[in-house]
C-alpha cells in the first residue's frame, strides 16, 4: 500500500472521495462523549473514534484510530466504545490535550 493509500485509509477516504466512515450515535462515559467512527476497509471496519469532552465552555476532541478489524459495523463501534472507556479510564482529562492514533 502506498503512502497516500495508507493515508486515505487511516482518514477514511475512497478513491470516489466519498467518506468510508459512519459515526454511531455518542455515548457518554465519566462526563466524556464517545463517537465511534469505524472506518470500512475492504469488508472489514477498523476501530476508530474521537473522545469529546467540554471544559470551561471550550470543546476537546481526540481522534483515535487502532489497528483492530472487525467483520460488521456493530462489532466495530463496540469495540470501539470499549477502547475508549479503556483510554479514559487509564488518562482522564490528560488524553485531551493530545492526538491518539
């Protein structure tokens, strides 16, 4: 793969330029927002996402993106979800002051 088709696919584009990501509907976990975005790749959907959280009227998101696979969309934004209460539990507000990939 070359290094604009790994791109285009770690930001979900397709050759049509049409998106190959679909949020789910958020969740909320520990005063955090998750939106699970997984991103479809040749039938599969990788495990990816943002983490929002609002702070003294200011919005932060972090994107994240993991190399997981899973065979249906419902199956990637649990593991998803999963993920992201992992990454909230483990860093807390620290994790909005960067970008996860």
């Amino acid at each position: 793969m070359g290094l604009g088709n790994l791109f285009k696919s770690l930001l979900g584009s397709s050759a049509n330029g049409t998106s190959g990501v679909k949020a789910a509907d958020p969740i909320e976990y520990k005063g955090f927002t998750i939106v699970a975005e997984p991103i479809s790749e040749g039938g599969q959907f990788r495990t990816a996402g943002k983490i929002v959280k609002a702070v003294d009227g200011e919005t932060h998101e972090t994107r994240f993106i993991r190399a997981d696979n899973n065979g249906d969309f419902q199956s990637a934004v649990d593991h998803c979800h999963y993920k992201a209460k992992q990454i909230i539990d483990e860093q807390g507000d620290a994790l909005l002051s960067r970008e996860m990939v």
